[in-house]
C-alpha cells in the first residue's frame, strides 16, 4: 500500500490514482480533480521547500 501514495501529500501517487479510477463503477457522484498549474514557478522563485509546502496545504483540503 505504502508504494501507491505520495511520500509528501499521503495522497494517492498518479499510477495508483489511474489504477484506482478505471475501477470505479458509480453511477451517483462526482470525483474532482485538481491539477496544480504553474507549481515549477513557485518551486524556481520560491524554492523547493515552498513548492512542497504549496502541495501539503493542497492535500489537506480534501
């Protein structure tokens, strides 16, 4: 299990998350999804340190 979430966010990592959502067989419902646009920016102007922080704060809202 541990090999299918991100270290950072304990989010699903992006081949898990495929994995999972090809399975999914709901007829009522709704999935979100959300992609980060930009996030090299903050990394390049603010640091790596940042950028992570960005990410952990955006997980935490789920």
């Amino acid at each position: 299990m541990w090999n299918q979430l991100d270290g950072l966010t304990g989010l699903l990592n992006q081949n898990s998350f495929l994995n999972r959502s090809e399975e999914m067989h709901y007829t009522n419902g709704m999935l979100i999804v959300f992609d980060v646009d930009d996030l090299k920016h903050v990394n390049d102007v603010f640091g790596h340190v940042k950028g992570d922080l960005c990410l952990s704060i955006i997980a935490g809202l789920y």
